[in-house]
C-alpha cells in the first residue's frame, strides 16, 4: 500500500487564500445540506500542565472525503525551537477505508480558520466596513487579518492583545497590508468604532462588553473551541444575529455556550452560516444589524482543504509517496 505525505513546505507552496475560500466555502455548505456527518470532538489532556490535543472526525461521502484532524497544543515546544501548535490531517480511501493521505496542517489550519472568517464577513459585514479591531495577537491572529483584508478594504486595523509586546510584534508582520496597522492600549479602544471585530484568543473569560458594540458592526468569534473558553459578554447576544459554522456544536464547546447557559440565546436562533452561503438564509437583514459568527472548527473544514491540496499538489507533481 502507498501513502502519500505532503509536507509543510509543499503546503505552503501550493495553498492560497483562494484556494482555502473555495475549499471551506464547499465544508460550510456541505454542513448545512447535511452531506457532512460529524463526529463529536475528542479533547486530552497532555502529560505537562496546559499541554493536550482535539481530534475532529468526519465524512463527507457526495464528495468523496473521510478522515481525521489531530491538533495539538504543546506550551514547551518552543523550548525546543518547535511550534507550540501543531495539526495533521489524515485522508482515507473512500472505497477501502485504508489511509490516503497525510497532510501537514499547521500552516493549513491558520488558514483554514482564517478563511471561515473571511467568508462570514464576506456575506455579514457591512459592504462599507474598513475598519478592523482584533483582539488577541497570538499565532493565528495574522492569518485572521490577511484573509479579512482580502474581503474588505481595509483602512484602519487596531490591535489589542494583553501583552504589548505581541500586539506590536503583529503590527509588524502586517506592514506589507495597504492599510495603516497600530497597537491599541485597551480592548475597549479595539472594539469602539470597528465595523468589524475579530477575536482570536484562549480566553476563559469575557473581554469584549456588549455595549462597547455599536450597531451595525460585525463580530467574528474565533477563539472559543472547547468547553469554558469565552471571548464575548453573553449579553450581547440579546441584540445580535447569531451564526456558526456549526450551530449545535457552538452551544458545546463554541462561544455561544455562554449566552446559551444564561439563557440570552436559543440554539434554533442560531443560523449555519452554510444556509447563508447557499442563500436560504438572508444574513445581515440592515445596516445596523449586529452579526456575530461563531467559529469553532469543525472537521468537513479539514477535509475539504487537505483534499484541494493534495489535488492541487498531485496537478504540480510535488507529492511524496511512500510504502505503509
């Protein structure tokens, strides 16, 4: 039997923002037909304190694709001059079951993630917005920024993160953007006048206060993946539209977990944003509608992206094949 095995490098060279769009585009509409079926979400603990990996299972069987995600969050990898995060994809054989493919996905999941929120500012945001606020400054939260900029024309972009330093340290990887990127000293000052809002942390608590949200502004939750974690004052869902990449999924382990338990949002009030893409949903219904997206992962997302890079991959002939 033969595996194929991409590299981190051969993602890298044949992935583009494009690429990703299409492909999460195709695992967000297969979650709301239901040609996807999920499994639950498997979370570990690691051997050292904060350390522990997810598992994300699923199928897609119209569009041929089955398999599996390990993430994994390591706090003393740096010690070893290796990422804390890191991510596999394994595809299977749709007619054997057997092992397909084994992608590398850490550079593949930053903009995996990234995509699902650059498609629901896409379709919720304000056609007008320009101004982005991002809370967090971690490793995800470049990918974040990138992929809004290619959705809107950015003119302003502010930064908070609790540690200056990072937030800084953003501002700098981000110089290339044509848009003017500044470190911002509150949270409150990211999230006043932003059309739209990214948060991307580990938070376990609300950082973002219902009313330092103005109308009509868009907010991407994108931390929250695991029981406790919250980015979002729940009360904010009273006077927001609620989506999600998976709606019964965000009420476990996403952020709408919180508004949920306090009783401020009802799971059959949250849209799949799926249904909004395959336009049986209308989205954003006036300008001063506030829309939050919930982004917890979900493994149809994995698949589709592994599978558009193995193709993608294979076309270029840089696939790598070995006996297993």
């Amino acid at each position: 039997m033969r595996l194929t095995v991409i590299s981190e490098a051969v993602v890298r060279e044949v992935i583009s923002l494009d690429l990703a769009f299409a492909a999460v585009s195709g695992a967000l509409t297969s979650v709301a037909t239901g040609d996807s079926d999920i499994m639950p979400v498997v979370l570990a603990g690691g051997p050292s304190p904060g350390s522990g990996f997810a598992v994300k299972t699923a199928t897609d069987l119209p569009a041929g694709l089955l398999g599996l995600k390990v993430g994994s969050y390591f706090p003393d990898n740096q010690k070893h001059g290796i990422p804390n995060h890191g991510s596999t994809t394994l595809l299977l054989d749709a007619e054997t079951g057997l092992p397909r493919a084994l992608v590398s996905a850490g550079y593949l999941n930053g903009l995996r993630t990234a995509a699902a929120n650059a498609i629901a500012v896409d379709r919720l945001a304000r056609p007008d917005s320009a101004i982005l606020g991002v809370i967090g400054a971690g490793h995800q939260a470049a990918f974040e920024v990138r992929a809004v900029a290619a959705r809107r024309r950015l003119g302003t972009v502010k930064v908070w993160s609790r540690h200056r330093a990072s937030a800084e340290g953003l501002c700098q990887q981000l110089e290339d953007l044509e848009c003017v990127v500044s470190a911002v000293s509150t949270a409150e000052e990211a999230v006043q006048g932003s059309d739209i809002l990214t948060t991307v942390t580990p938070s376990r608590a609300p950082i973002v206060e219902a009313g330092w949200v103005a109308p009509g502004t868009h907010v991407s939750a994108m931390g929250a993946d695991a029981g406790g974690k919250q980015e979002l004052d729940p009360r904010l869902m009273e006077i927001a539209a609620a989506f999600a990449d998976l709606p019964e999924q965000s009420i476990r382990i996403g952020e709408f977990q919180h508004a949920v338990g306090a009783g401020f949002l009802e799971v059959g009030q949250i849209t799949s944003l799926g249904s909004v893409l395959l336009d049986q949903h209308p989205g954003r219904t006036s300008p001063d509608q506030i829309t939050v997206f919930d982004s917890s992962g979900v493994a149809p997302q994995d698949l589709h992206i592994a599978a558009a890079v193995l193709r993608e991959a294979d076309a270029r002939g840089l696939v790598t094949e070995i006996d297993f």
